[in-house]
C-alpha cells in the first residue's frame, strides 16, 4: 500500500505568526522551569534558551560554571531568545532548588538513576509547576542535587551511547511534558 504525499510550501518568516518581544514578555507561560547545574558548553547554553523560548518557560536557573548572556557563543545559538526568556544566576543549584521547593515547585532531575520515572510514563498533574534540573555535560545532575529532587526522570534510550547532548534532552523533555500539559 503506497502513501500519498501532498506537496507543500516553506512558510515564510513573516507567515509563521510567532510573537514579539514584547508579546512574548506578557504571554502566558508554561509552568516549567529549567534549571541548568553546571553547564559547559555555551552553544548548548544558547540552545537552552532557544527551546525554551518556542515552548513559553516560565524561566531558566544558571547555576554554579553556568555561563551567562550575553556571551558571543550563547547568543550563536539562543538567536536573542536570551532576550525574552527570563533567567537567573545563581551559584549554588541546592539554594534555587530549596527556594523552588518553598514555592511548592516540583523538582525533576533528568538523569539516570536507580528508580528512575520513564519520561514516557512521566504525567505531569494539572495545576502543578515543575523545574527541570539538567547536569553537566560529562559528570551528569550533581548526587545532591539528585537527592533533593522530588523525581529522577530518564528519557529512554536503545542504541549503544551512554547519553544524550544535554540541549537535546531538554528539547525532548520540553516537548514532551509540555505535550502533556496541553492534553
């Protein structure tokens, strides 16, 4: 049985309808929160903030090495979504998840870890804030930071690689609780 293909034509910028700055400022947001605990790799930094910027994160956490905008290589790759999404440094990642907690935000570690929650069978609960800790591209979310979370999420994997690149575990983990928000 052969699948029909239609045929279809790039959109334009000025046709995709996304918000200004300004708009984007006083749009609603997600409740996610993206906490980074240790990040090296700037370009993985901007690429955060880019991904964050097409799904409305409430706001970012820039902890500990985390570098912070405006630096060069950030800006190559966030695209001036450093711009709109808000963030914050701090840095100690426990003080921001010890903050978060009191604001009866939900912490999640995407790690891999012993009794670790698929990501697929995460559910996200309505009315529920959630920060996502993501950790340093070689060492991983610190032990202690693991250890204050209410959950270790994993994002599955079946081929031989250890791990993911860390902007590619926050855009699958992004675009798959912020799916499920919006069911």
């Amino acid at each position: 049985m052969s699948q029909k293909y239609t045929k279809s034509r790039k959109l334009k910028n000025e046709e995709l309808e996304r918000l200004e700055v300004s708009e984007f400022k006083t749009a609603a947001k997600s409740p996610i929160i993206i906490i980074l605990d240790n990040i090296r790799s700037l370009n993985n930094i901007g690429s955060v903030f880019r991904t964050s910027d097409a799904f409305l994160i409430e706001k970012i956490y820039l902890c500990g090495i985390t570098a912070q905008p405006p630096h060069n290589d950030i800006r190559k790759t966030a695209l001036g979504s450093t711009e709109t999404v808000d963030w914050e440094y701090a840095e100690n990642t426990l003080n921001v998840i010890n903050k978060l907690k009191a604001e009866n935000v939900k912490i999640c570690s995407i790690e891999q870890a012993e009794n670790a929650t698929m990501l697929n069978n995460f559910k996200p609960q309505p009315n529920e804030k959630y920060a996502f800790v993501f950790g340093n591209e070689v060492k991983g979310v610190a032990q202690d930071v693991v250890d204050a979370s209410d959950v270790v999420i994993e994002i599955p994997q079946y081929g031989t690689k250890h791990s993911l690149n860390i902007s590619v575990s926050c855009g699958v983990v992004i675009w798959d609780v912020f799916s499920k928000m919006q069911k």
